[in-house]
C-alpha cells in the first residue's frame, strides 16, 4: 500500500472534523488514493468480518451483536450508519487504525445496505452474515422485493463461513437452498408469536387462512424466541430454555435479540465451553434500541415514546408492539428522500388498533395523507399541523399528565428530536 | 376539524339503497404499494353514499363471484404475474365479456399491463395479455418511479405515485386517461398516462390512486349504480382530508 495512505487520511480526517464536517471526505480521499485499504486492513481480522442486512432492524441488531461479542471480551470494530457506506467503513477504519494501518480488533460487525451490499461483499468476502428480513421498505429506491431478497441471497453466497438465516421469513429461509459450503444457522419464532409477525405474502391472506401447501418442515433453529412478556423474554437454545430481563420494547426488537444471539454465538463459538453465558445473558438483558429506533423520554415527568416506521411492516409491527391504551398519540409523517417520496405504504398499514383512542395529532409533510387514511378506517383525528414544531407542542400541551407516543418516519424523528432537545434532555449523538 | 360528520369518523353505517358488490382481482398475489386502498376507498365510498357495500377476493383457482358489479385489480412483482398468468387467461373471456357490457373496472400497473395485448419482456420473450385494452407494453431497463400529476378531461387534476419498468403505449381503440404534467406516465415518449374504454379506468398510479381521487372513485361507483339500479343517488361523503391531501401531494417534487 502508498505508505502515506493512513498518514494522509487520518490528515484529511482531522481537518474536516475541525470543520465539523461528516465521514465521507477522508473515506473518498482513501478510496481514491488506495482502494485496497479497505479490504487488506479488515482482512487481519482473527475473527474476520461480519455484515448484517435485511430490510428492518439491521441497526439495532449490528448494536446488540456487538454488545454480545464485547461481553465475550472480544475487540470490535463497527459502523456508524448514515454516510456512503464503503467511504464510511473507511473512514471508521482510519479512526481506529494506528498510523502504520494496524486494526486493533477481534472482529468487525457492520450494518450492510442493500443498495451497497454487493459492492462491499464482492470486495470483502465476510465469514459471517446475518440476514434479517425482506420486505416492504423504500421500493420506490430499490424496485421489488424480490430483488432485495437477490441481494441478500448474494451475500449469502460470498461468506466464507457461517450463514444465519431468519427462519420465519420464507424469502430469507429459501436462501439456505442455494447455498453449498456454508454452514447455515436459524433464528426462530415459537409458533404462539408468529401471529404478530406478518410477512408481506400473508399481509392480505383471510385470517386462519392455511399455509400454501408444500411448504418443507421447519428446520430446527439455533435459537428460539419462545416468550415475550412486559419486560421479560424466553430464548431456548442449546436443549434448554432461559428467562431474561429485557430492556428492549416490542416483539420484533427481541426476535431481533435472538437473531443476534444467534450470530455471536457463532462468532465465539457457540456452545464452546470458553463461552460466558452468564455475560452473554446479562449483555442481552442490557441491549437497547440504537439511536433513532424508538426510545423513551421523559416530557414534564410523562413518558414519551417515539416510535420509528419506514415501511408497512415496520409501522404494523409498532402498532402490535405498542398498544394505544393509556397513551396519547401522534404521528408525523415526512415524505423527504430518506423517509421514501412514495406514500401508497400507508394504504399497507391496518389502523383499526387506534380507532378506541383515536389519534390526537398528525403532523408531518404528508400529515393529510395520514389524515385521509386514517378517515377510510374510521379513526377519529384531532388537530392536523404539516408543521412539526407547533404540531408537537400543541401535542405535548393537550396531553398534560398522560404518557405520549409519537410513531414517526426517520426525517420527521429527526426534527421532533430537535425540538424536544429544546425541552427535555436528548441524548447527543455525534 | 369537526368530527361529525360521516365519513370522518364512527364505523360508517351500511345504508340501505342497495348492495354493491365490489370483486377485487387476485389481492394475494397482485397488490403492490397500497393497491388494497383502492378497494378500501371503495367499500367505505359505496357506504358514505348510502349503499351497502360486499367486498370479495377473487384468487387463483377460486370460483368467479356472480354479479360483480365493480372488479378492481393492482400491481405484482414479476413472480406475481406469472403466478396468476394462467388463471387469468382461463378467465379471459368472462372478463371480457364483462368489460363489453359496461361492468365499470378499475386496473393499476401490473393488470393494467395485462388488460392489454401483450408485455415483451427485455429479452424479448412474450407474455400475452388477455386483449381487453387495446394496448402493448415493451420491458425495459429504466425505472419510471416518482409523484405524477396527470391533467383530465373527466376526472380534473389526477395525482398518484408511478413505479413500473414497463413502457405501453395505446392503440386505436382506447383513449389516454389524460396527459402528464408531472412525472412520466404510460411510457417515455408520448406525455400520455392510463388508458380509458368503455368503463374501464387503466392507470400506472399507485398511491393508493382512489384516496386522494374521489372523482375516479365515485365515477365507478355511481356506474355500477345507474346499471344495477338505474340510478344513482349520491350520499355526501367528507372530501375535505382529500382536498387537503391533494393540495399538499401535488406541491411534492417528484
Ligand atoms: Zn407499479
């Protein structure tokens, strides 16, 4: 490598830190000068490289994974999302390299795009991937489904090591077909919960509709989501069943967990008697969501929940994960290039679970697209503000003393964060 | 905004002018981006209206419902084409038959597509439509997606969103749904968007397309009314979420 590579980028890096600029400028920089950086410094990995992708939840999972690993006492290299993701990786990397270009990491864990996904894995094979889920997000950017579930499926096909596959989804779990030297684990549902998760092909099925026939057994999953209680879970793996505390909120968050837990166990070895369970459990009790997923705030002593959704499944999982009872309700939709331009995934969404309570504000660029749909399913509306600050505070003012939920896309949380950080403590993120 | 009024909220009451039947065309395998609003959009108008409206699913091998009085049908991805590819040929005729007749029907995308003559893939191979519209539609390798606002003579200003690699273009035999002021439509060429026979409404908008255009709603509405019942007696449905929604969808950039 031009030994100035790492030297020079770092240069690039702290200048346009000092400008308060992003990632992307030092990662072109070493991608013009050495575009093998990349591949040759994560390639000294002992453990190797693992990505995670699907269409929900690919942030807090790589989250947990790495928290799982660290409780093993494993150094872990991940990413931020948010910039370009190959300029990205890069210019993480050249925050954590040393200045001779030594990684000083155990393995690295890192959130892959669909869009960047084959690019990455075409350069970098990984020896560990973890395929979450395929549906319905932004395909006004990426056309069809089924050519999401393609990309996946070429991920699958570039590791080295160990695929692990979301039993549940069957686009994710027929990748298993195609592949030939890979190891193959499964995250699973116990059958009680399947009912909370829809996948996109039995969204319009007739309720108690059979499965298509044909469909093989189910092969046995490494690790299974048995329960999910107020703030408590089941797993079984290894022929027994444990109990946590859980942290985390809503169902498809800890089915997330499991599919975490899944993947570090295969990175640490599994069952491998230098495994900590006690730590790996502990760790998996203390996972939260990663920024921008959903969290809860505190608004004049009441909590405040704000609840991301970008996609149809992603909003009606919100719903089923967050029960309107007790909560007063808004919802802010944006409809800015990284929430999506398309609107027709609202029509995707059932509301009914909001008709008893009815929703109190809507806010958002496309405030009246949700107010016409949630008129066709006949859910009274309170006020409709397109602007998102007076939307909030008159949110906040009209629902003194009650709990709030806000469900909201990735642009109009940005915005609501903004202004709450005006009131009430937000957490910084850099 | 007032809350009283029907159709803004309270499970809207089944009125008593009569039964609409409203058959909707492969929902399992062919409802891509919101297609189901159009049904929905539908059921709740024929209530508003003060008809009673049934609401049935037509899927590959069931038997045809009777007396369809509206028959709507949306977008698939290509897996979900071929999967009902040869039912619907099987039902080409009744279908047709039904189209001659004046049965008003509203098709999206995909079925739009396949209304037509035929769809010449990229690598050239033919799928053959069922020949209702008199249309062709030629793959290629360019996404046409983004908001559209199309100008019509019948329906006023039209907005929808449009995603589809297909580019068709019409024959003799129908007339465009109107011209493009925003966005692409039918294909890349022409400025034309959808296709209108008879009572047939043919679109590349999703969106839903019916939510934020009640005038296409209520045109196929009041259609099956004035045939089933030889008149048709408007309810008068709360359009000022649409109004508003619409004005605020056509200042979206693309
Ligand atoms: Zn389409």
């Amino acid at each position: 490598m031009p030994f100035y590579t790492v030297p020079l980028g770092k240069l690039v890096r702290r200048a346009s830190r000092l400008r308060g600029g992003g990632s992307a400028l030092p990662g072109l920089v070493v991608e013009k000068i050495d575009p093998g950086f990349m591949r040759r410094t994560l390639s000294t990995l002992p453990h190797g490289v693992a990505v995670v992708s699907g269409t929900n939840g690919k942030t807090t999972t790589t989250k947990m994974v790495v928290e799982l690993l660290e409780s093993q006492g494993l150094k872990v290299f991940t990413n931020r999302t948010g910039s370009n993701f190959t300029r990205g990786v890069a210019a993480a990397l050249l925050g954590e390299v040393d200045w001779r270009g030594r990684l000083d990491a155990d393995v690295a864990v890192l959130e892959l795009d669909e869009a960047h996904a084959v690019h990455f894995v075409n350069s970098v094979p990984p020896k560990y991937c973890l395929l979450l889920n395929v549906l319905r997000d932004q395909l006004d950017r990426f056309g069809e489904i089924d050519k999401t579930a393609q990309l996946l499926q070429h991920i699958a096909a570039k590791t080295t090591g160990t695929v692990v596959l979301n039993r549940e989804d069957p686009r994710v779990a027929r990748i298993a077909e195609t592949l030939t030297g890979q190891e193959v684990r499964y995250f699973g549902l116990d059958d009680s919960l399947l009912g909370t998760f829809p996948n996109d092909d039995d969204m319009r099925a007739a309720p108690g509709s059979p499965a298509p026939a044909g469909l093989p057994e189910k092969p046995s999953a490494d690790v299974v989501l048995r329960k999910v209680g107020a703030d408590t879970a089941e797993f079984e793996y290894d022929g027994g069943t444990v109990s946590t505390a859980m942290k985390l909120r809503g169902v498809y968050n800890i089915f997330n967990a499991a599919a975490a837990l899944t993947l570090a166990r295969g990175i640490c070895g599994g069952a491998a008697a230098d495994t900590n369970h006690e730590t790996l459990l502990e760790a998996l009790s203390q996972v939260a969501p990663a920024f921008g997923r959903g969290e809860s705030l505190t608004v004049e002593g009441q909590p405040l929940d704000l609840v991301l959704v970008k996609n149809p499944s992603g909003f009606r999982l919100g719903l089923k994960s967050f029960p309107a009872g007790g909560y007063a309700t808004m919802i802010a939709i944006n409809d800015n290039y990284a929430d999506g331009r398309d609107m027709s995934w609202l029509w995707d969404v059932e509301f009914d679970s909001l008709r008893a309570g009815g929703v109190d504000q809507l806010t958002g660029s496309r405030a009246y697209d949700m107010a016409l749909r949630l008129q066709y399913d006949d859910v009274r509306i309170g006020a409709v503000e397109p602007d998102i600050a007076p939307a909030l505070a008159a949110f906040i003012r009209g629902a003194k003393g009650q709990p709030k939920r806000i469900f909201c896309t990735y642009t109009a949380m940005l915005a609501i964060r903004r202004e709450l950080s005006k009131i009430t403590t937000v957490e910084v993120v850099s | 905004m007032s809350q009283e009024t029907p159709g803004a909220s309270g499970p809207s009451a089944a009125g008593g002018k009569g039964i609409l039947r409203v058959v909707q065309l492969y929902p399992r395998d062919m409802n891509i981006y919101g297609d189901w609003g159009n049904a929905l959009v539908l059921q709740q108008r024929i209530r508003w209206h003060g008809y009673t409206p049934e609401l049935l699913e037509y899927n590959v091998g069931d038997p045809f419902p009777d007396d369809a009085d509206i028959i709507v049908g949306g977008g698939g991805q290509d897996s979900g084409q071929l999967v009902i590819q040869d039912d619907l040929q099987a039902r080409a005729d009744s279908l047709k038959e039904l189209a001659e007749d004046g049965t008003p029907m509203l098709v999206i995308c995909g079925l739009y597509q396949l209304f037509g003559r035929f769809f010449k893939t990229r690598t050239g191979s033919v799928i053959p439509g069922i020949g209702i519209l008199d249309v062709e539609t030629h793959g290629t390798d360019e996404r046409l997606i983004g908001n559209v606002k199309v100008t019509t003579s019948e329906f006023g200003e039209v907005l929808g969103y449009e995603n589809h690699s297909g580019q068709t273009t019409l024959g003799d035999g129908v007339r465009p749904l109107g011209t493009v002021a925003k966005g692409t439509g039918n294909n890349s060429s022409d400025g034309h968007e959808g296709a209108r026979y008879r009572n047939i409404v043919a679109s590349y908008l999703h969106g839903s397309l019916l939510p934020k255009n009640p005038a296409i709603a209520d045109f196929l509405i009041r259609t099956a009314a004035e045939r089933k019942f030889g008149a048709f007696e408007p309810g008068l449905p709360d359009d000022r979420y649409a109004e508003l929604a619409r004005e605020h969808a056509a200042r979206r950039p693309r």
